[in-house]
C-alpha cells in the first residue's frame, strides 16, 4: 500500500521520481505527489489525486530543477484521495517535508496533543502528524535533523516506511522503515529509496534491504545506517536479481496479459534446479532443513490473504494427499487475531507474493511467539516474510506487476507441490516409483501451460457473450474447489462482477436459488476423481436454466453435449490441474474486464501490496 520513491545525487531528481512512482503504482494509485529541493532551499511540492500521469500532467512545465526529490503515490487509508491528503506533507513552517507508507496508530492522541499545542493540520492523514511532532522535536530541542526524526519516532506507534527531507540542507535525506518496505540503492554518487526495487533498477543493481527498526541517513553523499535507537549498522549491500524487461510490458497490452502468458516460463523457474529424476530426489534447502521434524509432524497450518489463501488451500490438499499430514488454512487476518492453539510442535507455512502482507507477517510473528516453526513461500526476494522465517522456498515467478495475481499464484502452487513431494519423501508416505512418475508430470507443466494458453481467442469469445452480467457462479469439487475460488476472485477484481467460487455440492445449499437464465455458471469438470459427480451438478444448473462454461479434458466429448460452452485443457495428474485449469479463467476474466473497459492492471480500490491491516 503506498508507494515511495526518493532520489538524492547528480542528476535531476523529477523524472526519476516520476518513472519510479509509475513502476510502483501497482501499490496505490488513488493520488500521487512529489516534493524537491533544490540548491536554493526552496521546497516545490505537486501534488494531485489521480494516477501519476494525472500528476505529471498538472506539474506541465513548473520549475521542477532540483537533485534532492521524492515523491508518493497513495493508497488512502486515513482521508479521501483528494489533493490535500496526497503525500508529500509538510511540517507547520515548511521545515520538514515527509512521505509516508503505513500507518500511525496513535496518530489520533499525538494529533490532539499537537492541536494543544497550536499546531495547526491541512489534511486529515496520519503522516501529517508526525512531520508535525518532527518539527516539533526539532524546534524544542536543540538537536541535528537526524536527532529529531528519531526521538519523534521513539512516540510513533504503528507501521512506516518513511522519507524526510529538510529545506535547512537539499544534501540530507533521511529514510525509516518498521513493518514497511524499503530498499536503498547505492550508486555512484547518488542514492535511491524506495518501497521495492523496481524504481531502482534502471540505476544501479546495489541495493540495501533495510531491516525493521533501522534508519538510513544520506548526508553530502555518504550513507549510514542506524538503528532507531542509533546504533551504527554494516549495511550488506546485494545484488539486484530482477532485470529492467522483467518490469516492463513488452508489447503487451496489460501486464496481467503478459504475466498470464510468463506462466509456462514462470511455472518452469519454479521447479527448475529441484527435481532431480535420475537421483530421485527433490531439493529444497529450506525443507530439507527440517527433516528431523517432518518425520513426526503432526500439523501444518497455511496461512495467506487473497489468491495466496487460495494457493494455501491447494496447499492443502497436496500435503494431505502426499505426506499425510493434516492441514488447516488460515486467512492471516483471522489467524492473528483468534488465540489459536498453537505450539512449537506446528509447522507454519505463510504464503506471500509481496512478503509483505501485514497480516500474513503479523500472523507469522504470533507463530513465532508461540515457538511454531515459521516458513515463507514468497516471490519477492528479500521482502519481510523471507527475513522473518526460520526457512522458506522462494517461488521464482519474476516481478508480478498486475495488481491481480496471476503467475505468482501458479508459482506458488508449484513450489507447495514440490513442497509436498518433499516432505512425503521424507517421511515415507510416496513410493519411489510414484515420485518419479509425478517428477516426470512436473517436468511436462510448462508445455501444458502453453497449451492452456491456446484457449486465450476461445476465452475471449466466450467474454464477448457474458461481459454484461451481473453474477457468475464458479464450481468445482476437489483441487477444482480452490480452482473455483482462484476464478470467481479474478472476475471480481477486475471486472467489478459479483461472482462466487462454490464446491460444487455446495450449490444445493444456496447458490442454486440464484440461478436462472441470466446466469454464467463455470464449472471444473476435468476427468479427475467426482467427474460424475460434477456432471451430475451441472444438470442441476441447466435445469435450472443456467449458461454452463465448462473447464474440461480435452477429448472429453459427453460433457460437450450439456454445456454451452466446453474449454479444452490438456489431460495432466490431478493435484496438478490447478496449474492448468486456472489458465483459461485467467484469461476469461481479463477479456471481460477488457471489454467492461476496465483498468485492468490497476482495479479500483485495490493494491498489489497491502502493508496496513
Ligand atoms: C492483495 C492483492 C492480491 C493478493 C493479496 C495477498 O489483495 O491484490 O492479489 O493475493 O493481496 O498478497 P500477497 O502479496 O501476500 O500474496
């Protein structure tokens, strides 16, 4: 949520803060700003509710010289998106300029205390008050601009990753972060913050993960970085995996298009280097880690928000069918605030596409306090949830700009599927000759993965008929069931129709009461296990008048003859179907959000990162 970017060093600081917001709107996008500040120590702040065109478009041809700059795009939380709550804020006589990712919990008792004061606010946002409380600091105190953010800091309670910069010296900029993102990139002679690294990257591949609680200071060209309560850290700079293609569209017209087509790639960076057939084997550092405990795990608790929770629920089912082990999933938002029982005997698996959910990290942080062991499967490599875990096993899907998860969800599943096999392995639950025979199916994903893509003209048909209504329903039974859900999210998220995922015998028990004529019903009918089963509820729709898509096995030629419309995918292993099967829907619903005329990589209200609670 939120995003920010900042730029000290030789060059003008405008346009890269501008190019970064846009890399990094995929995590606001309801309002954007900038603040510079140039050799004259005049601060010049634009800013607009919109997208960062819109921003860009008002500052026209202003003065925007300056090599110090940073700038903020908004995910509103405290205050409508409006010109005045976009960041960046000001302290009261202008001394002080902050953007902000976060929130300020007890924004509301240090405000009234402040208004005591006399202060006076513009806007009704959290961030408003710190830079208030950091002038006051500042001007009550004989103290440097270092001195003054961290004691106002030591008073904030909540989550920030923030950027101060001063007007007494365009040389200082002082960066912030606890439960928050930020990454600095160190170049030459010039330095970067941001929320991820995408804005970084056209620079320099130097990059710092800050930690949590720690403080980065850029003084005349030099960094440091310090604990919040000053201790000096060895900042350990790394190289930056991701390259400038992999966060561009590359022709495409959406991102979400582009990455729905990574997914053969995607899906292969995720297995690759892990399964070796001529040893029988599957490596994975982080699982192999724990093989003493594996042995005699009674539980593994999956927890995740969103598409995440869906992989979770795939998750599930892999564990249980593979290693026999019972598992619960959990959304993280319950999760941490449940009492669950919970203790160092459990396993906690959190899945993250960011790594920086704020629940899913806080959920893993009560995990930790009950002295479970914590494990991540994210994509985003150095992110909170990776630093946090005792092990994890990153999904390699490559930046996901859509804000609709897409190839992070299949790279996910992936990895829990290798994940699953692995620990089977370990405790004996698959024969050898079964591991083999699913390691060889692995290796055959990427090619049905394409396949499956080869529905995209079909799919785009199908969302011509159906791109005006007002529901869909989406069924499946078994691995079709998270399927279902995973379909149903897409549609809503993008192209704002209410559409409900359902185990398909569910029906009976209430989704069929809204099913008539007008009513697209997506079923999962591939030749798995329930097939007669779900053939058996898809009757139910139709007699019932329902318009029935059905996802099926190619060849498959009965299901034809009771659907309006069948989707042929390639035959493959069930516990891999939500590999394949997801494809088709991705894809019908980004031709429907389309046609709808909708922003499809950016769907109002929401964000890619959600780092507030
Ligand atoms: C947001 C995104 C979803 C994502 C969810 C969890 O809601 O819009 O696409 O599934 O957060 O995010 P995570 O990064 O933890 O997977």
């Amino acid at each position: 949520m939120c995003g920010i970017v900042a730029y000290i060093g030789h060059r003008e600081a405008c346009p890269i803060v501008l190019k970064g917001l846009k890399r990094l709107e995929y995590r606001g996008y309801d309002s954007a700003g900038v603040a510079l500040l140039g050799a004259d120590k005049q601060f010049k702040v634009y800013k607009k509710s919109g997208k960062v065109t819109d921003l860009e478009e008002s500052i026209g041809s202003q003065d925007t010289t300056a090599h110090t700059g940073m700038g903020h795009t908004r995910w509103a939380t405290h205050g409508v998106p409006n010109d005045v709550n976009a960041h960046p804020h000001m302290s009261g006589s202008g001394k002080f300029a902050i953007i902000h990712n976060g929130i300020i919990e007890n924004y509301a008792a240090l405000k009234s205390a402040l208004v005591k004061r006399g202060h006076e606010f513009k806007s009704e946002t959290d961030t408003e008050v710190l830079i208030h409380l950091i002038e006051e600091v500042y001007d009550k105190n004989d103290v440097t601009f270092e001195e003054a953010v961290r004691m106002a800091l030591t008073q904030v309670i909540g989550a920030y990753a923030i950027v101060i910069l001063s007007n007494q010296d365009p040389n200082y900029l002082i960066g912030a972060r606890k439960g928050s993102p930020m990454v600095i990139g160190v170049g030459e002679n010039e330095h970067f913050i941001a929320s991820d690294a995408t804005p970084i990257v056209e620079y320099t591949r130097n990059v710092i993960y800050l930690n949590d609680g720690e403080m980065a200071i850029i003084h005349n060209n030099q960094l440091t970085v310090k604990t919040i309560d000053n201790t000096i850290k060895t900042p350990y700079i790394q190289e930056l995996e991701i390259n400038l293609e992999s966060i561009e569209k590359g022709g495409y017209d959406h991102f979400m298009l582009k990455e729905i087509f990574e997914q053969p790639r995607s899906i292969l960076d995720s297995f690759r280097g892990r399964i070796h057939i001529n040893d029988g084997r599957i490596s994975m550092a982080g699982i192999d880690k724990f093989e003493d405990k594996f042995k005699n795990l009674e539980r593994i608790i999956i927890v995740g928000c969103g598409t995440s929770w869906h992989a979770g629920l795939v998750g599930e089912y892999l564990f249980e069918d593979f290693a026999r082990i019972p598992v619960e999933v959990e959304y993280a938002s319950e999760f941490r605030y449940r009492n669950p029982v919970i203790d160092e005997r459990d396993f906690v698996i959190a899945i993250s596409q960011s790594g920086e959910t704020a629940d899913t990290l806080a959920a893993l942080e009560l995990a930790k306090s009950r002295g479970a062991t914590i494990f991540g499967v994210c994509n985003v490599v150095g992110s909170s949830i990776p630093r946090l875990t005792d092990a994890g096993a990153y999904t390699h899907a490559g930046p996901e700009i859509g804000v609709a998860s897409t190839k992070a969800f299949t790279a996910q599943v992936t990895a829990l599927l290798l994940m699953a096999l692995s620990v089977a392995q370990k405790r004996g639950s698959i024969s050898t000759q079964r591991l083999r025979e699913m390691m060889i199916e692995i290796e055959t994903l990427p090619a049905k993965v394409e396949k499956a893509l080869l529905t995209d003209d079909q799919t785009k048909k199908i969302a011509e008929e159906f791109k005006d209504t007002k529901n869909a329903l989406y069924l499946g039974r078994g691995y079709g069931f998270p399927i279902a859900l995973e379909g149903a999210l897409k549609l809503k998220e993008i192209s704002y129709i209410h559409a409900e995922g359902y185990p398909a015998a569910e029906m009976k028990h209430g989704p069929i009461a809204l099913i008539d004529e007008e009513m697209p019903v997506i079923v999962i009918a591939t030749n798995h296990s329930n097939y007669e089963k779900v053939i058996s509820n898809i009757q139910e729709v139709k007699a019932r008048k329902g318009k029935v898509i059905v996802i099926a096995t190619e060849g498959d030629t009965h299901v034809a003859s009771m659907a309006d419309h069948v989707i042929y995918i390639p035959d493959c292993e069930e516990s891999m179907l939500p590999l394949i099967a997801t494809i088709p829907l991705q894809l019908l619903s980004y031709h429907i959000a389309v046609l709808r005329e909708c922003n499809v990589d950016q769907p109002r209200n929401l964000a890619k990162s959600v780092t507030v609670e």
